[in-house]
C-alpha cells in the first residue's frame, strides 16, 4: 500500500493502471479535488446569468402603474407606451 500525495489516504495497489514501462498507482480518494481529472476542463472565466429582458405586456403594466400612481402624466404614458410598442424614439 502506499500513500495518496494529494490527500494522504492510501491507494490500492490492486488498481494500478500500465503506462508503458511503469506501472501506477491509482487514487481511490473520496474527495474529488484530490482526484486527477483530466477528462473535466476548469472554466477559464466567470459564467454570468443575464434574466431575460420583461415582455412588452409587463413593462405596459408597469407604465399603467406609474401613471394611476401620478408619476407618470398621460402625455409621458403615451409616449412612453408608443415608444416601447413601435421601439421608435416618438
């Protein structure tokens, strides 16, 4: 038996694997960092989730909203509503 260098378990010397000439031992280490990976690439960069865009109807409502509240005045309503409809600058 001899000694995992990455996580100081033991190794079975039953599994060794055969590269060419020498032959050795394979880990049997229960802690997966501790295991050589090299069919798994490690990401380079940061993954960022983006959430999609709202639709249409909800950013009408939200407009509503605005305008029952008195933030909006029904001139800057439809406007803004004719402008998120037709994507023109209206």
């Amino acid at each position: 038996m001899s000694v995992c260098k990455k996580c100081g378990g033991s190794t079975d010397r039953g599994s060794e694997l055969s590269l060419g000439s020498g032959r050795l031992p394979s880990c049997r280490c229960p802690r997966p960092s501790a295991r050589r990976e090299t069919s798994r690439l490690e990401p380079t960069q940061n993954i960022t989730y983006v959430s999609p865009a709202p639709s249409i109807a909800d950013q009408l409502a939200a407009l509503a909203k605005l305008r029952d509240e008195g933030s909006l005045t029904e001139i800057e309503f439809i406007a803004l509503k004719t402008r998120l409809i037709f994507g023109g600058k209206s």
